[in-house]
C-alpha cells in the first residue's frame, strides 16, 4: 500500500509532457498532491508549490512519487541524491519507471537502513493468462490515439466520471503507471510479457452485468513504430464495443520520432476498427477526443467544430467541455 499523500518529484525533465504520470496524480487525485519537486534546469510546472524535502514533510507527505515518464523508463544518475536523501529523511518511494527502484542496490541499501519502502508500480502482480479470445458480458469502451501522450487516460477518466453522473454503470480500468498511481489498481501493460499482454487486458475486463461498461485506459497508438505493440494488445485483449479517437492537433511529428508525422484522425479509425472487428465484429468508433490545450478557447472550438463536421461524430476536449457527449454516444449503444 502506497502510503499518501505525496511530494511529486519532476527532476529535471526537458518538457511537460515528461511529467504526464505527476500531472495525472495533481489533476485526478488532488488532495493527495502536497507539493513539487523541481531540480535545477527542470522545464515542467503543474502549477503546484516548490518545496524541498524537509518542507513537504513538515506539509505532511509521505511517499516521494517520481512523477515522470522518459524515454525508455530510467532513473537518472543525477536524480540519485534527493532520492537517497528522501528515504534518509523518512520518505517511501514509488515509481512506474521500467527502472526499478529494487534493482537500484543503493537506494535499496538506504531503504532497509532507514526502515522504508520502495514501490515500483510498474510490476506484474497477476500471473496471466494467454487470451482465449471468448466473448465475455458486459461492454467495453477503449481510447486509440494518433499518437502517446495525447490524453488517452485523460479521456478514459473524464468519460467514466461523466457516465457516472448519469448513473451508468461504468469502471475505469488503469493500463499504465499514471492510471495505477491515481486508482490504486489496474495492469501495467507495457512491463507483461508480451505473450501474455492480451490476457492481462481479457483478466482487467472480466464478465459483467450487460449494462456495465469498462472504460479501459489506452496506450501507445497502432502507428508509433515503438509502442504499437501495447495498442494492439488493448485491442485484442479488450473486444471493445466502442472506440474513442484521441489527438493532439498542434503536433507535428511523432512523440520521440522526429522522422515521423502522426496519422490522420480517418487513419486511425479505419486501422483501429478494422483490428477490432476481428475481436468484436459489432465494434463502432463512437466520439473524438481532442487535446486542445495549445489552443486558445476560439481555436478550440473551431476545430472541435471542423473534426464533428469532417467526422459525423461527437468531438469533445475532456478539460473543455467535458465529456457527456461520448457517454451520451455510449448510452445509445
């Protein structure tokens, strides 16, 4: 158990979509969010108060979250010294790294010294299994995106609450690290097997009431050359009955790729859906969600206009406008 509430490490990230797992916990889970962590030269800001160690624990934190999300998972040697000086101060530690923390021999040294904790959420719990691929009951709803980072957890989050709200049934099922560190709960996809990546998502989204809808977290995009592998899992393994189309229209090329331009909205669609007939033969594309927040609020909402026009379909930004109308989509299914 991870104990709360939590300082949100930054380090010293270039941008802020480096700090999505941090900014996920600050926007979803806010009382569990004293405070940042900022090193020299770091680029992010989620707007909360910069304290040092020794203030956030006098504000009551407990466990120093590492609140980001590199390029291959790493903990960076220049992290190291808050890292140690936290748990020598009496801070638990949790991270969703591909680094663990428990294969760090001195953070673990100064863990056992201090008498702390050391989580890695990023750690299969389940031995799953290999997907059967047998239709389950109830109804499931996935995120794809033109690309990472384009706001498919923020998009899972919003629709859940947002179906809530009008008393559907619904769960938010959490794929990645972000989604485990803010429910206490869900499947690290990225670190299972691969083998076994469409049976962790089948074991996510067991049977249901047919009325019940699993509102699963989406990862990677089919068209990213080094994540695609986790999208088609989600795919497979989830038998969605509907998709949501994500985006972020100001990005240029791929998150990581330079070489690389993101797909077309149209793209997406007919690839995704496409893969998830075979699955579930009954599968829609039911709603966009757009990341709008290097827009202003005119920008926004003309292109929210433009993509419902090209589409035929309801398009949304969760922050903006929320997200009634896809659970709206969702209710007429």
């Amino acid at each position: 158990m991870i104990e709360t509430p939590y300082l949100l490490f930054l380090g010293d990230v270039p941008d802020q979509l480096a700090v999505k797992v941090a900014q996920g916990i600050k926007d979803w889970r806010p009382d569990n969010a004293v405070a940042q962590f900022r090193m020299e030269g770091c680029k992010a800001d989620l707007g909360l108060a910069d304290m040092t160690l020794a203030q956030a624990k006098e504000a009551g934190a407990k466990t120093l979250v590492i609140g980001v999300a590199n390029r291959g998972g790493i903990i960076s040697e220049a992290w190291k010294s808050v890292l140690l000086d936290a748990l020598e101060m009496g801070y638990d530690l949790a991270s969703g790294l591909h680094n663990l923390l428990r294969d760090e021999a001195d953070l673990v040294s100064a863990a056992v010294k201090h008498g702390r904790s050391l989580h890695d959420v990023r750690i299969p719990s389940v031995k799953y299994p290999i997907a059967s691929g047998v239709k389950r009951s109830g109804k499931r709803v996935l995120a794809v995106g033109t690309d990472c980072s384009v706001g498919k957890m923020y998009t899972a989050l919003a629709l859940d609450a947002a179906m809530q709200e009008k008393g559907m049934k619904s769960s938010f099922r959490a794929t990645g690290q972000t989604g485990i560190l803010i429910t206490g709960e869900g499947v690290p996809l990225d670190a299972v097997v691969a083998d076994f990546m469409a049976g962790s998502i089948e074991y996510l989204t067991p049977d249901n009431d047919e009325d019940h809808w699993d509102v699963i977290e989406g990862q990677g995009s089919l068209f990213h050359v080094s994540y695609s592998g986790v999208t088609l899992a989600l795919i497979h393994g989830g038998q969605p009955d509907a998709l949501i189309l994500c985006h972020e229209p100001t990005r240029k090329t791929m998150r990581g790729l330079p070489d690389y331009a993101l797909p077309s909205l149209e793209d997406v669609r007919d690839t995704a859906l496409t893969l998830a007939k075979f699955a579930n033969p009954a599968c829609k594309v039911v709603g966009v969600s757009i990341n709008t927040q290097h827009m202003s609020e005119a920008e926004a909402d003309a292109y929210l206009a433009e993509v419902e026009a090209r589409m035929g379909l309801p398009a949304v930004d969760p922050f903006r406008t929320g997200a009634a109308k896809l659970a709206d989509a969702l209710a007429d299914l």
